[in-house]
C-alpha cells in the first residue's frame, strides 16, 4: 500500500556503474594504493604506515586506542601490530595500571624513520591527488571529511 505522505519517487537515470560512488571511490582507492607501494619506505603497507605515524604523535598508548585512531578493528590491528613488532619497528610492554592492557610504542629503528615516513606521506598524497588542482584538492579532501 502506497504512503500518501511520501513523494513520488522521481524516475532515475539508466545505472551505470562508472557513475557509482562506490565503484569509483574503490577505483581511487586503487590508485592511491599503487602509488603508495611504490613510493613507501620499508615495503610497509599503509594500515602499517598509518599505525607508526599515529604511535609516533601519540607516544605509548595501548593496542584499542592505536585502532580507534587508525580506523582499525581489533583483529586487524593486533595483525598489523604483530607485524611491526616482528619487522622490529615497535615495542610492547605491559600496562603497570593494567597488566591485561599492552602499551605500544616505536622502537629506536623506528623513531629513526619517523621523518622518513612522514616525507614520503607527502609525496604519496601529492601524487595522488596530482590530478587536482588546489582547489580541487582542498575541496576532495572536505567532501571525503563529510564523507566519514
């Protein structure tokens, strides 16, 4: 049965799948991925990027508050933590307030590569979004905000 307060739905346009936001966010997403494998020092992935960059402005902090801040579920972060610990580029101790908490934070190898990684994050950022102007770029990165 129809609702008489709804607005009749106007009549859209043939779907094409190159006009859909989710196909083309994943088709951007590609991009930026292969330009940051190329570009990323360390062979490190960008979920491992962003966790030492994040581990680096907050100093030691525990495993949930470095997934929270990285937009990282707990499986996957313990995964990506893992595999920095195991490349040796971060250190984990247990929390004296809370032996059941692990404290994470960046070996000495790593606070070395600290400017490093925030260089080439430069560059990864302004190759992918080289297609923009400045304009075009301030304005995709406030729409991506809106977005999330």
């Amino acid at each position: 049965m129809a609702d008489p307060d709804r607005k009749e739905a106007q009549p859209r346009r043939p779907y094409r799948l190159e006009e859909q936001v989710g196909f083309l966010l994943r088709l951007a997403n590609q991009r930026h991925v292969a330009i940051f494998q190329s570009l990323a020092p360390e062979g490190l992935t960008p979920m491992q990027f962003s966790a030492l960059i994040r581990t680096a402005e907050l100093g030691q902090c525990s495993q949930n508050r470095l997934g929270r801040l990285t937009g990282m579920d707990v499986a996957t972060i313990k995964g990506v933590v893992d595999r920095l610990r195991a490349k040796g580029l971060v250190r984990l101790s247990p929390d004296p307030a809370d032996r059941r908490r692990t404290l994470i934070s960046l070996s000495e190898r790593s606070k070395a590569m600290i400017p490093a990684l925030q260089a080439a994050g430069h560059v990864i950022s302004e190759e992918t979004l080289a297609p923009l102007d400045a304009g075009e770029r301030e304005l995709f990165i406030a729409l991506l905000r809106k977005l999330i």
